[in-house]
C-alpha cells in the first residue's frame, strides 16, 4: 500500500554549500538521502514529493557544518499481509519462485503455488507450467499475488505469497509488458 | 530566590530526577534527535527550585543560546536554533500547578506560539542538563533521527500485523516444510524464535538450501518429498542427476602466484595459440587468466561435448568444496549462458558439512544421482554414487598440491585428448548406465547405483591378479589396500599367492622374486597404474602399455604420469611430440 506521509529529518550539509544555492543542494542531499531507504515501519520511501520545510541551518561548533531541520512530504511504499501486489518474476527455482513488486521481493513457494502448476526446465530455462500447458510462469513475467505473511527487518522486508486464490497468478508473459 | 534565577540567559542544571524522567516520557513521541533541548520554564515553581549550589555551568553549546536581555525571551527565534526544535515548558501562574499540567510544546510549535506564551509567564529559566543534552547531540550527530511517530497519523497504528494472528493459510502448517528469512514458505508465519535462535535442534530437523537462497530452510520431511517428487519428475523426462565437481573433474586452476616464470611463457604461448585458432566461440577457449580472483584456469578438454550431452541426458549439478565466489566463476566459464547448470551451484559455503560433500542438499533421489568426481573419499554417505575421473592436472601446483612428482601438462606442452580423454570414456559410461536405467521396465525401481556397480563389476572380469611390491608386506590385511578394493571393484579377483591361475601381476619393480617367476610363466606383469587405467576408462587397459620395463625407463628420463604418457603417444600432434623431444 502506498502512503503519503509528512516526515522530518536532519540534514547536515558542509559548509562548500553555503551561498545561493544552499537550498537546491539541501533539497537534492536531501532526496538522495531520503529516497530508496527503508525502515520496518514506513516500509520504502519511493519519492520525495514536497519540501515543505527546509528549516534555518544550525552551525555545529567545531564541525563548520550545518543542520537543517527539514519537514517534507514523501511516498512511502509499505506492504501489508492479505495485500495483493502485481509483480515481476525474478527467479524460479524447484522451491517456487521469487518474484519482485517494485523493492519487495516476495517469494511463492510450491505448495502456494495451485496444484496442476508443474515445475520444468525447458528451452527457456525453469519455468512453471499449469496442467493445460496453457500458462508458464517464467522469468520476467508478469504474476498477482497475494502476500500472506511479511517480515519487517530495520532496512528490508521480504515476504511470502501466494497465487494458489482466485483472481491470482499470471497476468502477462515477459514480452506483453 | 538566587538572582541568576531570574536571568533567562544563564542555563542552569536541573537536578530533579523525577523532573527530567517526565521530560523523558514526554519526549518518547517527540524528537529524540533534538541536538539542544532548551527546557523553559518559570523559576516561580517551588517545588521545581534547582538545588541550592547548582550553578549554571555554561555548555558550549549554549553558545549559540539566547542571549537576550533578561525577561525577554521573545528573542528566542532569532536564534539559529530554528532548526532544532524547541521544547517548551510553559507553566501559566506562579506555584500551585502541578508539573503534570505542563504544556509540552511539540516541534511543531511554532516559534512565534514560543514567544507569546513565554513572555506571558513572569520570569523564564532555562533547565538544562548537561549529560542529556551531549547524549542527544551525540544521537543527532550519528545520523539516526527518528521521525516523530506523531507525524505520520495514517501509520501511527503501525500496521505491522502482528504475526501471531496470521490465520493458517493451510490446514497442515504446522510443521512448517521451511522456512525463508524465518518466514514459512508455506503459510507466511515467522518461524518461531527459539526454533531460529537454537542452531542446534534446528540442524537435525531442517537442511539449509543455501544455494537456492541464502536463507532457506527446509525441513527434512520436506526436502524428502520435493527428493521424490523431483525424481519422479526427471524420470518422466527420462532424465537422471549428474553432479560434477569441478577441480581436477572439470578443470584445473592455479593462483597466480604459484605459476613461476618458468612457466609463464608456456601460458602465454597456449593464449596465443588459442586466439589464432580458426574455431572460435564457446567452448574453444580453454585457458583463462582471471585478474580479479587472480587465478589461471585451464578447462579441460572436451568439457563442452560432454556438457552439451550430458544435458540431454542429465539434471546437471555442479558440487564443489571452492569458495562461493570462485564456484560462480568457474561456472561462468564453463557455462556462460547459464543453460548447462543455471542455479545448480552448491559451493562450499551451501554445503551442510565443511569437509564432506554430501547429496542431502541436492534436490534429487539418490537412486538417480551420479556423482562425477576426482576424490571419491569426500562422498562419504554416497561411494556408491560416484564415478571416480581421474585428476587432471595442468598447472604444476597442482602436482605439488598432492605430493606428485613428475611434470604437469603444461610442462609437457601437452593436453589431455579431446576425442579419447578421460572426459570421453567418463561420457561413455554415463550414456551407457542412463540407457540401462531407462531400458529397465519400471525405471522408478532401478538405481544407478546398482547399475553402475555391474558396470564397474564387468571391467576386469575374468582377471586374477596378484601383486608384488605394491601392498606392505607389514600390513595386516591386504584385502583393505586401496588398489586390492578397487581391483575388486572392478571385477578382478586378487590372491596374495602366484599360481598358475593368476593372469596379471601387479608390481613396481621388475626384479621382484615374484615379477621374475610370473615373467617366465607368461603372464602379464603390469605397473599399479594398470589398474587405475582401467578403472578410469572402464575398460581393461593394454598390458603391453603399463609394462614394467617401459615404466622403468620412463623413470630414468623424469616421467611418471604414465597414464597420460599412453595417449601422448597415441595423439600428440607431429609439431609436439618434436618440441618435447627438443626439450628433452
């Protein structure tokens, strides 16, 4: 699920920064700093949308630099048990397969994976073919999955799905997209 | 009241413990990272009066404080400190309030709301402890500022589902068939913490795929079935598992530092012969010099046929006791494209034992694993499994790495055959044990093992061999030797008598009583290596080549690997066979 927070963070700049320019490098440091990271309990900061307060700098004595006291809006990408998430298979292998929704990584193992599903390793490499040989779950493709249990470390989280529910498994092969 | 109370500019130490365990409490849900938190309040509060002789030690960093005229807080924006949160406390009407009433001005206060409120108190005192205030700027200046929880209200709840309300996905979790990351594969619930802190019960129940992923777990009631259901599968596709191991099997490497000048040249002259040969593309290089894992490496020869048969005939695995890193390496090389093994790689660091290779973490039933590898002796559980290749030494560490005299393959300017190499005969064998298995009506109930057990039986059949210097007199039961078992192996029957029903005597010396008797009756008398040669080729080898005489004059010129010296003789190129005569 996606969330739009107001968040605070200190940001210290040295002080080759300080001039007319100071905001822009402040509000890039602070993009840079921001964006991509991940705590258990925001989930992932996709963007920074809005600076809202950069704050005035406070001069640390010694140092020479300077902190800033910034307020900002950003999009955070937090992904719940029961959540369905489309997704980007990455690797298959005889377990079941991992796959990719944006920086969460989810894996499906066999046994959630519906029955008639079988695991091959054909010309193009290991892949999951239902009983019809109609669908293959293979590398690159496309799959909707149901999260059903989540683990939330300080700067990851992984989860566990599931495909073996109505509405679930695979949208679109690796060449659709 | 002491005069200095009434300063607002001069800071002084609050002792009151219960005082600042509040300000504590009341800080969990504001800013922790707050560099310098100014505690204001008014001297008037009797309760609140700071110890006698508590003075007002200037902080450094108070420096950058207000520095206002007395009474005049209102200044307290101006300060720098906008960037760091104010942390008022703001009692309205001298003594009686409880501090319980306080007002805690949040970081959003905003510096203005600061100004009024103070300056409507009377007097304003700014509390300030030392110790906390350098611990916080001490958090602020590490890097970890937590936002405040109260900013983001749509998450406040935490939604973090707790897991020990996870519903059971399926009816029989648990037992749990593994674990990911301490997640179930199956249900999603996090693994139990004593399960994953106590190594030990854990190890008995669950194997550590770690090959597949790094944090994979699985129980063994689960592995045995995926073992079944995965040979079943194979079987269908009338395919067996093959596990190669790589050094000295498939190819041999040597650090860069141990190759002396001396045979430097040697390599280079190999590099360049290769890139002008006519055939390029996979599989035609065969000499490598990988600077970053500094490492020469040599293929063998061969590798790429026997993989690319091998493929349709076989799940192939690679097993090796290397590193990680270099196991991925290797298989690069060998397998650019990854259609050969694709994650199949156990190394060292997937292995469930550090100095035994075992089949537990191979997906696969043991009926339909064979194992292709130079050192039986690490498959412990499994012998029966593997087929033993010989070593293939090219760099001449490699010979002094077992303790071997004698040159090395590059030395000799030589390679192994391409077309009747180890790697060809072992491709033999191979076919032939997978077209027995399949031949069979009902393939699930065959095993290679057994198989290849007969296969190896029919090698020397028929042949009785006695040996003669070879097995220690001293020794008390020669039937364990090594080359007594292996010629058993292999279908031969050993005697320690000669009579005239041996057909070969196995010796390393001509002048032996027993070499000079089984000379006159006409029978074979054969070097040890014999019998490793047709161990290895899985086919009796030709006596006149492991005579002794030749071996003794081999010996004489320096050259012991005799095995390699037989196909020197039958392959090497005209060009060679001159350039080793010139140097000699």
């Amino acid at each position: 699920m996606f969330f739009l927070l107001d968040m605070e963070r200190i940001v210290t700049l040295p002080p080759q920064h300080f001039g007319s320019g100071l905001r822009d490098v402040l509000h890039k440091q602070l993009v840079r700093e921001v964006e991509g990271t991940c705590s258990g309990k925001h989930g992932y900061i996709v963007s920074v949308t809005k600076i809202t307060d950069s704050g005035k700098g406070r001069v640390q004595v010694g140092t020479g630099k300077a902190t800033f006291h910034m307020k900002y809006q950003c999009v955070a990408f937090r992904p719940f048990k029961g959540e369905v998430l489309d997704c980007v298979v990455t690797q298959i292998t005889k377990l079941g397969f991992f796959a990719d929704a944006g920086p969460f990584a989810i894996f499906v193992s066999s046994s959630l994976i519906p029955d008639d599903y079988e695991f091959t390793s054909g010309d193009q490499g290991p892949c999951f073919t239902s009983g019809d040989q109609d669908v293959a779950i293979v590398r690159n493709c496309e799959v909707r999955v149901k999260v059903v249990g989540i683990r939330v470390d300080a700067t990851e989280i992984f989860g566990i799905g599931t495909i073996k529910e109505d509405y679930l498994g695979v949208l679109g092969g690796p060449d659709m997209s | 009241m002491p005069s200095e109370q009434e300063d607002p500019t001069e800071p002084s130490v609050e002792q009151d413990e219960w005082f600042l365990r509040m300000l504590e409490e009341e800080l969990e849900d504001g800013d922790e990272e707050e560099g310098a938190v100014d505690l204001t309040g008014d001297g008037d509060q009797p309760k609140r009066d700071p110890p006698p002789g508590a003075p007002a030690p200037k902080l450094p960093a108070e420096a950058e404080g207000p520095s206002g005229e007395g009474g005049a807080p209102g200044q307290g924006p101006e300060r720098l400190a906008g960037s760091t949160p104010t942390l008022d406390k703001v009692r309205g009407g001298a003594g009686g309030e409880q501090p319980g009433a306080s007002r805690l001005g949040q970081t959003e206060t905003v510096a203005g709301e600061v100004a009024s409120t103070s300056a409507a108190t009377s007097s304003k005192r700014v509390f300030k402890r030392p110790n906390r205030a350098r611990k916080r700027k001490a958090v602020a200046e590490a890097g970890t500022p937590r936002p405040p929880s109260a900013a983001i209200p749509s998450l406040v709840m935490n939604d973090c589902p707790p897991v020990e309300r996870a519903a059971s996905v399926s009816d029989t979790c648990p037992p749990h068939p593994g674990f990911l990351r301490g997640l179930c594969i199956r249900c999603g619930e996090l693994q139990p913490a004593e399960v994953a802190q106590g190594g030990g019960r854990d190890e008995r129940q669950s194997t550590s795929l770690r090959y597949i992923h790094t944090d994979l777990e699985v129980n063994k009631e689960y592995v045995r079935e995926l073992k079944h259901r995965e040979a079943s599968r194979l079987i269908a596709q009338k395919k067996l598992s093959l596990v190669f191991d790589l050094d000295h099997t498939l190819l041999n490497s040597s650090a860069l530092k141990d190759i002396t000048n001396a045979d430097l040249p040697l390599l280079h002259e190999v590099v360049s012969r290769e890139a002008k040969s006519k055939n390029q593309g996979p599989g035609c290089t065969s000499l490598f010099v990988l600077h970053h894992i500094q490492m020469w490496t040599k293929l063998r020869p061969f590798y790429r046929k026997l993989l690319e048969e091998c493929s349709k005939l076989f799940d192939m695995h690679v097993y090796t006791m290397g590193e990680r890193g270099y196991a991925m390496e290797m298989v690069r090389l060998l397998d650019p494209d990854k259609s050969f093994f694709g994650d199949h790689v156990v190394s060292k660091n997937d292995s469930t034992s550090n100095s035994v290779k075992d089949l537990d973490v191979l997906i696969g039933s043991e009926k339909s694993v064979l194992i292709l590898d130079d050192s039986p002796k690490v498959w412990h559980r499994h012998r029966a499994n593997v087929l033993e290749i010989e070593r293939y030494h090219y760099f001449p560490s490699s010979l002094r790495h077992f303790g071997m005299k004698g040159k090395c393959l590059l030395e000799r300017r030589n390679d192994e055959s391409p077309d009747c190499g180890p790697l060809s005969s072992v491709l033999k064998i191979l076919k032939a044990v997978h077209a027995e298995y399949f031949s069979r009506p009902d393939p699930e109930a065959s095993d290679v093992r057994e198989i290849l057990k007969s296969k190896k039986r029919d090698v020397l059949i028929g042949c009785k061999l006695c040996f003669s210097r070879v097995i220690p007199k001293a020794e008390e039961k020669q039937e364990r030797h090594p080359i007594w078992r292996l010629a058993e192996e292999f279908g031969a029957v050993c005697t320690r008598f000669l009579d005239g029903s041996v057909t070969h005597l196995v010796t390393t010396s001509e002048g032996t009583e027993k070499s000079i008797t089984a000379a006159g009756m006409g029978i074979h008398v054969v070097r040890p290596d014999w019998v490793h040669a047709s161990a290895y080729h899985f086919s009796r080898a030709a006596e006149e080549r492991y005579g002794i005489r030749k071996e003794e004059k081999k010996m004489r010129t320096g050259e012991a690997e005799e095995a390699e010296d037989v196909e020197e003789g039958e392959i090497v190129s005209v060009d060679k066979v001159a350039a080793a005569a010139k140097a000699n």
